[in-house]
C-alpha cells in the first residue's frame, strides 16, 4: 500500500517502522526537518518537511495516488483538516486520524462524509485507558487483549514457581482443569519464543500467553502463578486525560485516589469526578503516598505525561507496599529496562494505537490486530469467507491449514460460540479466527491464507 503518515511523533514513528518492514511504500510529513533525517536514517521512506494540512505539502507527498492518509500530528485542527484535503482534491480512499479533544470525539456527526470525511478515528487515550482497564480487571496478568467483541481474550502471564502447571506439561492442562477449554497459543522464555506442544513443559518465568473465553481467563492464571486477591483500591499519579478517563471508568467498582500537582486541575478534576478523591500533591513524595496508606493499596498506576516522574513514582510507590505498579512509559528502550524488574507493567501508548491502525492496512478481511512485545509478536482476528475450493482454509480442519513458521490457531468465533482451537477443528465460512504469530514477518503468508480466490463470488 501507498501511506502517508503526517507527524513523526511517537506514533508516527512506531507506525512507519512497522509499516516500512511489510513492503509499504511509506511516506512521512513531519515540520521538524532534524526529526525526518534521523527517522529516514533508521527506515527506508521518503520524507517530506512541511505543515500536513498544506495541500502543496500533500502533493509532494504523493497524496496523487495514495492508498491511505494517516494523520498523527500533535494537533487535532491539522489531522482533521488534513483529512478533509485529502479527500477533497485527491480522493484518497482511506483517510485515519488521531482526534484527542473530547470536546470534538462528543460530537460524532462531525465526522462523516458530509462534514469532516475522517474514516476512522483513533483516539489513543481511550485505547490506553481501555488496556488499562482490564489489566485492573485481571490481576496477575501483564497484557489482555480483546477478540470477537470481548467475548475471546488473549491473556500474558509470567509464571511462577508454585503454580499448579509449573514443572509440568501442557497436555496436563485439561486434567487440571475439567471443564475450562483453554490454549497456549506462544511460550517467551528467556526472551526466545517456543511454540507450544502436548509435551511442552512450563518453567518458572515463562511468559505465557493462551487465548480462552473471558468467563475461563481467571481459572486459567491461577494454574500458571497464585491467584491474586482480586483489586479494591486503586491509586491513579497525574490527572491529565487518561488519568482522568481512568478514574472515571473505574470509579463505580473501585476506591480510586489521584494524586494530581497542578491546584488548578486538581480543583477541575475534583468537581466532574463522583466518587474519586483527588489529592493536590507530588505522587513522588513519598510523605504523602505513606499518609494515603499506599502500603494498602493494590494498583498504583503512574499516568503523568513525564515518562521519568512516572517511573520513579512507580518504583518508589513499589518500593512503599503497592501490590502492583503500572506505569506510562513512550521509549521501548525505557519499557525493556525497568519492566519486570522495578514495574510490574509499562504500558506503551504506542503500542495500544498501532494495533487499531494495522486493522486498516491488512489485506484480507481483518477485524482486529494487536501489537504484542515491542512490534516484534503479532496476534489478529481475521474472518473466514468462501468455501472449500476457493479458501485456503474454509472446510479444513486445523491440522490441515499451512500455517506459517511460529503461527497458531488459538480459537475460532462461530456466532455466539466460542470454540477453542483443537486439531481437528474445522473451519466454517464467516468463523472469526484469532491468530498469533511469534514472528511478524509472516503476516503477508497469514493475509494470503484468508484471501479469498477469484472464482468466489
């Protein structure tokens, strides 16, 4: 596909990486020209320096003949205007763009063919909030991820000496747990993936990620590490919006504290939220974190737009008694180094937004896509159509499908239904299928698979 990504912040950055690594013609717009040369430095694409909005500018860009418009720019004015250039003169098919005011997200009509001709719209901090969320809601794993409307979830856990699968193998699984249907879908040991077999044995440390009904995800991690009490108290550092939408989703089920600095948000955020207390202070001082009793609390979630603050916070509220600390943290280089040993979990903004615009670039019918470990593992939804002459994988049991190196088949949705994956599965024209690949590499191979031939119509 031909893309032009305008803005080369984080986001613009991840995307374009991603993106240039599957054979896309790759375009990026930014103003900063310093930010373009070390970005085409790293990855092959051209570049362009300029306001993304100018239509000279999305000339030189090719917005000609582009297949999509990716505005990511910091301003929601320019990825708007943007977008509505692009289909104005060019007629670009696919136009996406990141809108963070609630103030315009709050009016939907705004965005249609007839006003402003956005067809997706991304709003990162409501998927960080989200993601944030159910981690909450699963105590004990490090990532949870939505398929077939919630109704599927893929869970990572690290395992840990004691749990009841540990030193054992996966065949044992079901003896474990009679009635719960379950599959490891990918091992990361040691930071090496392993596919996972009937003799596969788990080992203490494990990342494990298996796919399950979201009604069997509990009784799932507990046979990989001890169960933990599930959570009541809630500390949220920085009040800005995903602070913000946080503690307004999670306040009806949770005692939720935020520690805010600002006195001036701290006053606003006190008088629209109904049941959090707000605290005026630094979530660094570790005076006030004592005094809010942080030894009792069960997720402390370090939220701030200063990546630093937040991973002192975290380690300091870590280092207080917090049962768990989550941190928002933007450079993988960061995310590598204090995951797992000071923070329970960084969470990467980009990451949570990659994965909804990779939805858009698949070929196939692809419903949803998640990023997994910095770019590298890849887990998606793609819907099986046609019939067993022209589908590679209607008709045919999963024994059967050539699947690419390093990828499993971790549940098939058949309406209602959720059926875990076995062997002898057989997929059904209109199946959601939930993938993962441990190497990204292969997705052409995995998009070509559910292509449907041309003698289907």
């Amino acid at each position: 596909m031909k893309i032009i990504i305008l803005g080369a912040g984080q986001v613009g950055s991840s995307v374009a990486q991603n993106l240039a690594s599957e054979a896309n013609d790759i375009t990026v717009v930014d103003t900063k020209q310093e930010v373009l040369q070390d970005l085409q430095d790293r990855i092959d694409i051209r570049t362009v320096a300029g306001t993304a909005s100018h239509p000279e500018i999305l000339t030189a860009a090719g917005a000609e003949d582009a297949d999509m418009i990716l505005a990511v720019t910091n301003s929601d004015e320019i990825n708007m205007v943007a977008c509505q250039v692009a289909y104005t003169l060019f007629h670009t098919p696919i136009k996406i763009a990141r809108v963070r005011a609630p103030e315009y997200l709050n009016y939907p009509k705004l965005f249609s063919q007839e006003a402003l001709p956005i067809d997706v719209l991304i709003s990162p901090e409501k998927l960080v909030t989200e993601y944030i969320e159910r981690l909450i809601e699963h105590p004990g794993a490090l990532q949870v991820l939505d398929f077939a409307g919630g109704r599927v979830q893929l869970v990572a856990v690290r395992a840990v000496e004691g749990g009841p699968l540990v030193g054992h193998e996966l065949r044992e699984l079901r003896e474990h747990m009679p009635g719960v249907e379950a599959r490891v879908a990918a091992i990361f040991r040691r930071g090496n993936a392993i596919l996972p077999e009937g003799d596969t044995v788990i080992e203490a440390d494990d990342e494990v990620f298996f796919v399950a009904a979201r009604k069997d995800i509990r009784a799932m991690t507990s046979e990989l590490r001890r169960l933990e009490k599930p959570v009541r108290r809630v500390m949220i550092a920085g009040g800005g919006n995903i602070g913000l939408r946080l503690a307004e989703a999670i306040e009806d089920r949770y005692q939720v504290k935020l520690i805010e600095c600002s006195a001036d948000t701290a006053r606003r955020l006190s008088e629209r939220l109904d049941k959090s207390i707000v605290l005026l202070g630094d979530a660094a001082d570790e005076e006030l974190l004592l005094e809010e009793n942080i030894e009792n609390t069960d997720v402390f979630c370090a939220l701030t737009n200063d990546e630093e603050a937040n991973i002192l916070s975290s380690m300091l509220a870590k280092r207080l008694g917090a049962r768990k600390v989550m941190s928002l943290i933007n450079r993988a280089s960061y995310v590598d180094l204090v995951q797992s040993e000071a923070i329970d979990i960084a969470i990467s903004p980009q990451q949570a937004t990659i994965g909804s615009l990779l939805t858009h670039v698949r070929r196939g019918d692809v419903v949803v896509v998640h990023s997994l470990r910095r770019g590298a593992a890849e887990a998606i939804e793609a819907v099986a159509h046609g019939d067993s002459t022209t589908s590679k994988v209607v008709g045919r049991t999963i024994d059967e499908i050539r699947l690419p190196p390093g990828t499993t088949i971790g549940a098939v949705v058949r309406g209602d239904q959720v059926i875990i994956a076995h062997h002898d599965t057989v997929i059904q024209p209109d199946d959601h299928v939930v993938l993962f690949l441990v190497d990204k590499r292969h997705i052409a191979d995995v998009e070509h698979l559910f292509q449907v031939g041309v003698t289907f119509f």
